[in-house]
C-alpha cells in the first residue's frame, strides 16, 4: 500500500471553536513560562500540551493562533537550558576555525561559501581536510629532519648514551641487587629477580590498592571463572593438575622444614595449630591429611583450617614473619576447636537434656551430623532463626565441654 504524500492542510488564522485567550500571532511569556492560547493555561513547553490536550500538533497550534512557522513553544528559560545542555554535543561537529568563523561578516561568510571546495570538505562535520593538511605538514618535517645529518648523530648519540650504561638496583621484594641498562630503569622501582619475587609482588600492589578484599574484584573473578570453564571444560582440569602438582611440591619443601625443627619450636604453637600443622604436612611420618579430613576431625571450617595451617608453619619456619600477633579471629577458631574436642568425647546421650532446636544447631555447626561443619549465617538462614538464637545454643555446647 504507498502511503500518502500529499501535504497536509493547515487550519486557517483563529478557526478554534473555543475562546482565545491572548493575542493573535503573540506568544505570552513570562521568561518562565508562555501562556496557551487555547486554555489560558501557563507552561514551560506548549507542544506536548497541545497535542495531548487539545489534539493540535505544533504547526497547527501555530497556524491557528498565527504564529511563525519557526516560533518556539518554550519558554525563554527553557530554551536557554537547552541550549547550554546542547553546546558540549554540538562542539564535537563544529570546524575548527568556528571562533574565526563567527566574527565573519555576512558578505564575507557568502564569499567563502561560494568559492570552489571538495564536497567532503564541505559535508563533513570534522574537518578531516584540515587535519589531513597537518598530517602532510608534520611529515614534511620529520622527512627534513632525518635527512638533516646533524640531527640523526644528536639522536644516536643520545639513545648511545641512554642504552650503554647499567645501573644496579635492589628488588623490591627481596632486596638483591640486579644489574639493569638504564632503558630498563623504571620510575616505579618495580623491579624483581624472579617469578616468585614477581607474582609476590604483584599481590602487594593488589593488597595496597584494595582489590583483593574488594566484592567487585572477587564477583568479577568468579564470572571469569564460570565463563572460561562453561566454554573449556578441559581447562579446569588442566589448571587444577597444576596447582595440585605445584601445591604438592611447596608441601613437600615445607614438610622437610618442619621436620628439622627442635621440639621447643613446637612447643611454642598453641593448639590444636601444632596438630594442625603436624597432620596436614605429616611431619610424624604418617600420610599428609587432606582439609577436607581435617575439617570433620577438628570441626573447623575449609577457609579456617587453611589459615591456622598456613600461619601456623610460617611462626614455625620464621618466627619473626610479619604476620602479626593472634588475632582475635584465631583465638575463635581454637576455641571452636576445643569445643569440638570435648564434644567428640563425651557420652552419646550427653546432648539429650537439650531441646531439638539447640541439638540440630550445634551436630551442624560442629559437624557431628556428617556433613561440612557450618557457619552460624547460614544455619541461621537454614533453620529460619535469628543469630541470637545460634549463639545461645552455642553457649550450651561450651558450658557442656567446660571450654571458657
């Protein structure tokens, strides 16, 4: 079906059946707002209200009530606003040379526009010709210099200089000094001997700008990881051989450590780190316990057992690592270590005095029911209860165990 392309006619000057208010060909403003003919109403646009209101598009508002075809139905105001908000987008289209431009005098500015010009020059809002010119000027010039014979030994002589000599500068890890080209200096000073100086390095940046803690930085990680294994499935596989293979041999290097530390080093880690430490890397001789084992024989959780085993066998190898001294958090977790000891050895029926609620609470968060032991939000969040509740039944469990 072809569609109409008639020009539409336009209403006569005053043909409205209702009253006019105002003038005829005068648009009423008060610098804020302009006044509609048709209602007497006042607005800072009249063109949305008279298409919805009055069902007059802008032309035939104007044609009614005898405006010029290029009359804005905004106020003043509004105007102004748009075009303040609108000279940053319009810049970007303007010439180069607008400024010269606009102090043109009209005859000036039709001299110009008659006069020959490339098409592109003249449709294209940014002025490629121009910048094309100063493209070929700047060639030009760099063409003369490298012929200059002057110039090239000046610049010779200068990468000469800035290639030839060494320097010595620490790493920024460990300290050892490193023999670098003075093109090879960085202003950062990070400079490193080594992958294992590198990638440590790499995770103190990470730590000082707070992106290893940041909820950003972990969601980002964990999508990246969903992506690359949704589209390589072979690739976790592949990646976690390496790391076990590497983690097996940093354990192997750690055990042999431990095991060569007199019995007074021992002595000085509290428990149950000792025990921690002692059957994860098998120093007694027995086969290495996995975190998974640890976590039902202590009833620790994965992240917890990891940190106590790790801290622990750095105080041991390096007791003045700076690691800080016990944290709060660590006297926790031994605490919860204890408690679960002292449950394991009491009787079966011990737990029977206490209500269901409290028994299910503590055989989940300790791990007495088989499963992971858990963590007092999620129990909460399981068994719909608040935290309150968990930790009274926690308390229970202690005074059981007579832990403090």
């Amino acid at each position: 079906m072809d569609q109409d392309t008639t020009p539409k006619q336009l209403p006569q000057l005053g043909e409205w059946d209702g009253p006019i208010h105002g003038v005829l060909g005068v648009l009423e403003t008060d610098e804020e707002r302009v006044r509609c003919h048709a209602c007497g109403r006042w607005f800072k646009a009249l063109a949305n209200h008279a298409r919805r209101t009055h069902r007059l598009t802008p032309e035939e508002y104007r044609a009614i009530f005898g405006l010029n075809a290029s009359t804005a139905l905004d106020a003043p105001a509004l105007r102004a606003t748009k075009r303040r908000n609108s000279a940053p987008i319009l810049a970007r289209y303007r010439p180069l040379n607008w400024h010269v431009l606009r102090q043109q005098t009209t005859e000036e500015r039709r001299a110009y526009a008659s006069g020959p010009r490339r098409l592109q020059t003249r449709v294209d809002p940014h002025n490629r010709e121009t910048w094309r010119r100063m493209q070929r000027a700047g060639t030009e010039r760099a063409r003369g210099l490298w012929q200059d014979r002057a110039y090239g030994e000046a610049r010779a002589r200068r990468m000469a200089e800035a290639r030839g000599g060494r320097v010595q500068v620490p790493c920024a890890v460990c300290g050892a000094p490193l023999e670098l080209r003075r093109w090879q200096v960085r202003d950062s000073q990070h400079h490193t001997c080594g992958d294992a100086c590198r990638r440590e390095l790499h995770r103190r940046l990470l730590a000082q700008r707070g992106h290893l803690g940041s909820p950003d930085f972990r969601e980002k990680a964990r999508v990246t990881r969903r992506r690359t294994l949704a589209a390589r499935p072979e690739y976790g596989r592949e990646v976690g051989a390496k790391i076990s293979s590497a983690r097996r041999r940093r354990d192997g290097e750690v055990a042999e450590q431990l095991r060569q530390l007199p019995a007074a080093a021992w002595e000085a880690l509290p428990e149950p780190d000792r025990s921690l430490v002692r059957r994860y890397y098998g120093v007694d001789g027995s086969q290495p316990a996995s975190l998974v084992e640890l976590m039902a024989a202590f009833g620790l959780q994965h992240r917890q057992v990891r940190r106590m085993v790790v801290q622990g066998a750095l105080r041991l190898i390096d007791p003045n690592a700076a690691i800080g001294a016990a944290a709060p958090h660590d006297e926790r977790v031994r605490r919860r270590a204890a408690v679960h000891a002292g449950l394991a050895a009491l009787p079966d029926d011990a737990l029977a005095g206490l209500s269901e609620l409290d028994r299910r609470i503590i055989e989940r968060f300790y791990g007495l029911d088989g499963g992971p032991p858990g963590r007092q939000r999620a129990i909460a969040r399981d068994l719909a209860i608040g935290r309150r509740r968990v930790n009274v039944a926690l308390a229970q469990a202690a005074a059981l165990t007579g832990v403090a």
